[in-house]
C-alpha cells in the first residue's frame, strides 16, 4: 500500500485526525461536535458518510469515538482491552463523557494484537490507553496518540502506563517504517523510522 491510499483528515478543535482507508473505512472519528467538518472532508474525497462501513478507533478516548454515533451503519473495532471502557460508558477511561450521543458505546469488533484488518496489521500498543493499537502495512504506521511527529508520545497519566508505553516504542523500532500517521498534529514522511528512535530516546 503507498501513502496516497490514506487519505489525511486534519483534527479540527477538540478533535483528533482521522483517516481514510479504502474508500470505506475511517480510523478515529474525532470528538463528535464537527459533523459538518468531518463529512465535508470526506465528500471531498468523493465519500458520502453513510457509506462509510467500518470505524477503526486507535484507542478509547472521547477525542477518537466521540465520532462514531455519525455512522450508524458502520462496524466499530477496537481493542478488546479499551472495549471494555466504550461498552461500560466509562468517562473516566475515555477521559471525558462520549456518551451524549447514542451509538459511542457500540463495539461490534474487539480487536488483538496480530489480527489483520482493512489491510492492516495491528500492533498493540498500550502506554496511552490499556488498548491503544496502531495500524501497520509494511510501509505506513497509522499510530494513534502512541506516537507523534517529532518524537513526541501520548499522556500516560490518564488510563496509560510509562512501562507500557517504552515497551510499546521499543517494539515499533523493529518496523522499517517509512510515514507515520498520528492521532494529532501533521505526518511523517519518508523519514518515520527516524521519530520512532527520537519517542524511544525521550523514554530511556
């Protein structure tokens, strides 16, 4: 897969970025309050949302489902471990309430470590979240609030654990990776191997 198969959808406010995959999949959907934002950019992209048929979320956090009660006819995956948050309507583990809006609790897919989806292969990635996942082809890291342009790393202290999140980065410096696609803030391209050694560096 090369990059020009993701396409970008920059947060906007509260939101987080999302990313859309094969025409019909959407990893993260942002906090939720954007509709008109969110739905413009994918009609840009020649996509109308109700024909968006899978939602990835990177991990649980009310900035990444907060979202997903836009798109009632889709399938929502995530990992088994932040599943439990969404499907419990847990505020505190999705830091703040995403549940304002029916269809936030929803999980029909509770993803592991290894499974294959969209194209994709997740890698477990805790350390922000219990569940945090990021999605991985070989080339391209769509990695959620695991890691960031620059060599920054997602919060650990709500719901994450530093150990966790220094296993998570160690593991990721084995991948040859090429761009990296983060839950917030602009993308890495051609050089993401390089900001995975610099998240590593700042964990030592």
């Amino acid at each position: 897969m090369s990059s020009n198969d993701i396409i970008f959808i920059l947060g906007f406010n509260y939101d987080s970025n999302c990313y859309l995959i094969n025409g019909n999949t959407l990893v993260d959907t942002g906090a939720g309050d954007n509709k008109d934002y969110l739905f413009s950019k994918l009609r840009e992209n020649g996509v109308e949302p109700e024909n968006i048929e899978l939602i990835i979320n990177t991990h649980c956090h009310f900035d990444h489902i907060g979202g997903n009660y836009l798109f009632p006819n889709a399938k929502i995956a995530v990992h088994k471990a932040d599943a439990i948050s969404m499907k419990n309507e847990d505020s505190l583990g999705t830091s703040m309430s995403a549940f304002s809006h029916e269809g936030n609790s929803k999980v029909d897919i509770e993803l592991e470590d290894g499974d294959e989806i969209s194209n994709f292969t997740v890698i477990h990635t805790p350390g922000h979240t219990a569940g945090g996942i990021c999605l991985w082809d070989g080339e391209n890291l769509i990695s959620g609030d695991t890691i960031f342009a620059g060599g920054g790393v997602g919060r650990m202290d709500i719901g994450g654990n530093y150990d966790d999140m220094k296993n998570s980065i160690e593991k990721l410096t084995r991948l040859d990776i090429k761009n990296i696609y983060p839950g917030h803030g602009p993308i890495v391209e051609n050089n993401g191997k390089e900001h995975i050694k610099m998240s590593y560096s700042l964990l030592l």
